[in-house]
C-alpha cells in the first residue's frame, strides 16, 4: 500500500480476475474502492482454491483493501441503489454487459462527466474468457513441444487487461479533471489480446513472410535461448539478451572456439548479430548443452553470475516461497492475520517499491456488507433508519 | 489513439518489450513521448522479427506514436544531455539500472519533483527477463501435459509489466500534481511475477494445503474447461465459467442426464458448486467428450451460443487474421504506410474503445534521431549552432 491515489473514489463491479485487478491496483495506491456485491456474495465468491469451509483464497487476494457495499442486484431497488451509487462516486470498474442495468449512457444520464471502465469478452459483447481469447488468438499452437496446442496456466490475458485497465481509468479521470468530460472505456479481451500480437510484430511477420514462425518449445523467439539440465538435475533456463551478454555466455561456458567452430563451418558471424544466432540456434544449443551437462547448477549459476548473463532455475511454487528474495524476505509480503477466511498468512502489497515513501503492509478483503451501512450514508446520504429498512427488507445487507 | 493524457510528456530510455510498452501506452492516449537511443540504435533496435534488411518489425511496433532523440551515449557529453532533458521534462520510465547514471537520486538532484519508473529484474538489481522470472515462481512446471516444464511463448510478464508500469507512473503523477513530490517507481519483474501468483490465492492454497495444485494440461483450475474436438477436426477451448453457463452446458449437449448419472454414483451435487465440477472434471469431460464428438464445430458453436456458454477455437496466428472481429474489419486496427521497416500493414492502436471519442489511426514509430533537433531545441533551448556542433562531433545524430 502507497498513499498514491488519494482522493480518487471507485466503485467496482465485477468478478473473476481483469476486472476485480483494476480495483485492486488502485486499492493498493491509496485508491477508496467501493466494491458492490449481491447480497451473499457474487458468481466468483467461492472460486477456487478455497478453505474447508469453501472462503475463496482467489477472491480474498484479488479484494485486497477495498470495501464492500452487499445489496439485492436481482431487485430494481437493489439496482437502482448501485445505480445512484456509481453516480455519486462518478467513476466504476465492471465487467458487467454494455447493454445492461450499468449501461454507461443510462449512468450517464445522471452524471455526464461520467466515468465507466468495462472489461468485455469480445468487442460486439460476445463473451470470451482469457482461455478462449488466448485460443484464437494463436499462442496456445506456439506453445510447448508437441503438435498439439498448450494453454498457458497463467491467466495472462485477465492480468494484462487489469494492468491496462488501472492505467486507462487514470488516464480517463486525468482527461475529465482537465476538461471536465467522462466516458466509457471499454477493454475487450480479444482486443487486448490481438493487439499484443501486433505490437510484437507477429501481425507484420505474417504478413511479410507469409507464414507464422515455428513453434520453439522452450527456446526464445529472435536470440539465444533456451533451458538446459545440468549434472545435478537442475534445470535453468539461461537467456544471452544482448551482445554483453552472448560474450559473456562464451567466457562462461569456455565454448568460444566451439561457436567460431560453427562460425567457420557456416560463413557466418554471430558477432552484433542476435537474429544469425537465433538462426543457427539448434547448433549453438548442442555446443552449450556439452559444456553445462558437467556442470553442477551451483557452478554454472557461479559461472553465468560472473559473465553477467541472464538465468533462472525452473522451480515449482512451494521451491519459489522457499526463497528469500521472491517471498520469506521480500517486503512486499506482509502478514495478514484478518483474512475473510480465517487463514493467517503473508500477503502480498503493491508490486511497485517507491523508496521515497512507506510501504503499508497488505490490508485485508472485506467480509461480504462490511462496509454497506457506512457506504450508504457516506455517499448517499442515507439515514439509519432508511438503511435499516434496507436491510429489513433484504435489498441491502451487512456482515455477519 | 485517443487523446486522453495531453500535457503530459515522458523520457523514455528502455528495450525490449516492458518498458517500452510503458511509453507505448501513453503515446497511445496522447502523452508526448520521447525515446532516447544511441545513435544507430540500443540494444533492441534489430530485436527479430526483422525485414530483409534487418529492420525489426517488434521495434517499430512496440514504439509507435514516439518522438526518437539519437545521442551517443557512451560519452559523457551524451549522457549529460540525456540527465538534462530527464530532469527538464521531469518522468522518465527506464530499464536502466537502478545505480547507473539515470539514477534516480541523481535526476532529482536537479529535479527535485522529479518521477522515475524504472524496470527491474529483481528488486536487488540482479538481472531478470520474463522467460527467467517465470521460471522461478513455477508458471512452467504448471504448464502443459508432461512430466518437464514448459514456458508460455507469450512474454507476459513483460506485458502486465509494462501496463502495471504505465497505470504507475499516471498514479505518480497524479500524487505529484497534488502534493508537489516526485519518487521513484521501482518495478521488478520477479515482484510483478510472484505476487500476481499470491493475487491468485495461490500462496494462500499452498501454506493452507501444503502443496501445490497438479498440472491440468489445458484444463482450467476450479471450474469446468478444458479442449474438446469436434468431428470435423476443430479443436476448441470451451468453459462454463459460472452456474449459468454450466446449466446452459448440458442443455447445448444434452447431457443433463449422464451428469445426474455421475452425482447419484458419486454422492455429489453438482449445482452451485462448481468447485465439486472441477473435483469430478475427469468424469464430467469423459461425458462432454462423447457429446462433442459427433457434432461438426458449426453446430457445436450454434449449440454453445444459444446457451451462453463460452467458447473459442484454437486457430494459429494467420488463421486468427482472417478473422472480421480480431483483424480484418477491426477498427482498432489502421493501415500504416510509413513505418520505418518500409513495409506497410494495418497496426493496432490504443487496445481500449471509447465510444464517446474519435479514435485517431495508429500513428508510426519515428526513425533514430527523428526528432534530435526539434526535442534539443524545445526542451533544452538549444540553438541551431549548439545542435549542429553536437550532431557534427558525434553527440547527437539525426535521421538519415
């Protein structure tokens, strides 16, 4: 947590992962994030993984830090109290249809300088999740060894369009506090997708070449590399970026008459030349395999450290919290006792460090309603007693 | 090209891929950004794909809508004049290290508002790449359908970073414009990498559990996905995300019964629970599988529409530009005739729509040295006769 943000107020409608990631961002700089759920909890309250009574550890980590306003959305009034809401605040985060009861024009009407920032599946409003926008957009058939397509486990989509839906939703608030105007910015997940391909390249290389570029396993599109064993089982992945780091990579490994050896052979020159060495990789990768199959991982890490040379051990997630650097020394982590699920454990903060400033440790999720009955006073200006029938009446509800 | 951060200028001296998306992003909502090379071209400049003349496609899509200064930087004449337009412009996003000569208490020397978002491997100044970072926090080892670990071909590490970066540094300003102090933003992938693991919940399951999830291949965690094929050969991704969807599953393949089947022989329920889906995935995707495999793909996709069930086929990447909604009539798309590379194609542009706002066509990336003398001048007010000694002793270098 860094006091980036103050005094920008949000109220976030949403579920499963891109959407709930813009409030969290902002959460975590200071934003106040007003999150409104049904009553109970919404369709990604129980996600996986959760404890042994079913509390989601995905929806307590992804709610960080915000507040949590419970209502009856499948009443009007329920609705038309969001709807108020989301009017006094000025600006939402949702992934709620275009078309629907948090259709930015009907917000709009009652607020012009509206802010509304959606996550779609397709731009038409078609749905698509990170796994079927990933799909087609053609990285599941460059992925892995085989013939057949790899989903990527990481939800990569859903955390790019977070990410870039933080960042959109200040730039829109800068633009409304320059000129007084609001909007809809709307953020479909193929869209973010395909242009992620295109701004690599990908679209131009097709177009140029004509064809897609092979699958490549775990070999690096464009330069040197690619993972490799070493005598004690160690599997790394070693990465040469630049050319620093190539001639590093032959005084590490003592492979450099090897490599003039290819030179020689082919006519080339891999010197300033990462694409010829991409090229000629599958020569490059035999020589590199010879040299670190000798090698224990302590002495290739010592040797790779010394050249300045890019590597990092595969490691699966319970070998990664064993390190201090990613988690049992890392200040972004901080014990959190008062997690929803009951389950005390370290927590993680904002991914940025800003060393001018204090790092606040992780703040909790809210429990379902927490925050209703200080949420509707404070931003409708309701009194107790009107809250009360709310609550009364199942269209509002609090905390247990 | 949306103009939403007019007014706001930025330096930008960074490679690859997530620091220069940071400048991307802006540029691509109307911030003026201005790259900083060595003359010639850094270390990215012919990052493959490239054209014939080794051009790079990646470069010149990935720094679009960029102003170019060329300086050479490996003299200290060239460096100081890079601290001055730094300090002049006052937000700068890098890659550089930490403790070279764009640190950033040495910017803010002279600069004491100064903002600084900086790109890092670790958060100790060691190096990372999104290839090595995934590797550490155990993305591969959860990838894919073997015993060995298997990279995503799509760096996305990169990209969440580059759009967390850009969403950083706008809450950077913002703090700026309300309190008058600057910082400096620190991103490390490696943070960036495990602490999305940790959103995720999945730091959480481990301390809770004791263990890590399985590898799923191409299934999805806690709920009901995973590929399918069709009779004509199509495989697709399909999910039913929510109780809607999972209710709307087994009527598009009428398999209402065969899944009562598995819960009366299972003692299980499977409604509201799609936890207790994923648990029974194996049974619930032999029955899928039986429906799938004699429809064609056409009627599977009429079937799963009319139900609201999510769904995408795999397609590679010159399949997935045949399509209307991904590229072909996608508006986010524009030609660009005058790219650096010479060759002309359709670019994408900003990712987010903004119905209320005319989108302006993707604008292309400057050639090295562009901008030189227009940028010395107006930010440094440099005379004529100062920029032509600097261009004339090797200091700055214009387009040819």
């Amino acid at each position: 947590m860094y006091q980036l943000l103050n005094g920008l107020s949000l109220v976030e409608v949403s579920s499963f992962v891109a959407s709930p990631t813009i409030g969290l961002y902002c959460a975590q700089f200071g934003a106040d994030v007003i999150r409104v759920d049904q009553i109970g909890g919404g369709q990604d309250f129980r996600r996986w993984p959760v404890n042994e009574r079913g509390d989601s550890f995905s929806w307590e980590n992804l709610n960080r830090a915000k507040r949590s306003v419970a209502l009856d959305l499948t009443k009007p009034e329920g609705r038309e109290l969001l709807v108020r809401l989301c009017q006094q605040v000025g600006t939402l985060a949702t992934n709620l249809p275009a078309k629907g009861f948090l259709a930015h024009d009907k917000l709009a009407q009652g607020r012009p300088d509206m802010i509304s920032v959606r996550v779609m599946g397709w731009p038409d409003g078609a749905i698509a999740l990170d796994y079927t926008a990933n799909a087609v957009v053609g990285y599941p058939a460059l992925t892995g060894h085989g013939d057949e397509p790899v989903n990527h486990s990481l939800p990569a989509w859903d955390f790019i369009t977070g990410a870039y839906g933080a960042f959109a939703l200040l730039a829109a608030v800068q633009r409304r506090t320059a000129t007084g105007l609001g909007g809809e910015v709307r953020l479909p997940l193929t869209d973010i997708a395909i242009g992620t391909v295109a701004n690599l390249g990908r679209v131009a290389e097709v177009l140029y070449s004509g064809h897609d570029r092979p699958r490549l396993g775990n070999a690096v599109y464009g330069t040197v590399g690619r993972d490799f064993v070493t005598a004690d089982g160690v599997r790394v992945m070693i990465v040469a970026i630049n050319e620093r780091q190539w001639q590093g990579l032959l005084r590490a490994l003592d492979i450099g008459a090897a490599i003039a050896g290819i030179e020689t052979r082919e006519s080339v020159c891999f010197a300033e030349n990462d694409g010829m060495r991409y090229a000629h990789r599958d020569a490059i990768f035999a020589v590199m395999e010879a040299a670190i199959a000798p090698l224990s991982h302590a002495e290739l890490a010592e040797r790779l450290d010394a050249q300045g040379v890019t590597h990092g051990p595969y490691k699966t997630l319970p070998q990664a919290m064993e390190d201090d650097r990613l988690f049992t020394a890392n200040p972004m982590f901080a014990q959190c006792d008062s997690n929803p699920s009951g389950f005390a454990y370290p927590a993680a903060g904002a991914f940025a460090t800003i060393p001018q400033m204090e790092r606040a440790p992780a703040a909790p999720a809210p429990l379902n309603g927490q925050h209703t009955e200080q949420v509707l006073a404070e931003k409708l200006g309701l009194s107790s007693g009107e809250i009360a029938r709310l609550i009364d009446t199942g269209i509002a509800g609090v905390a247990q």
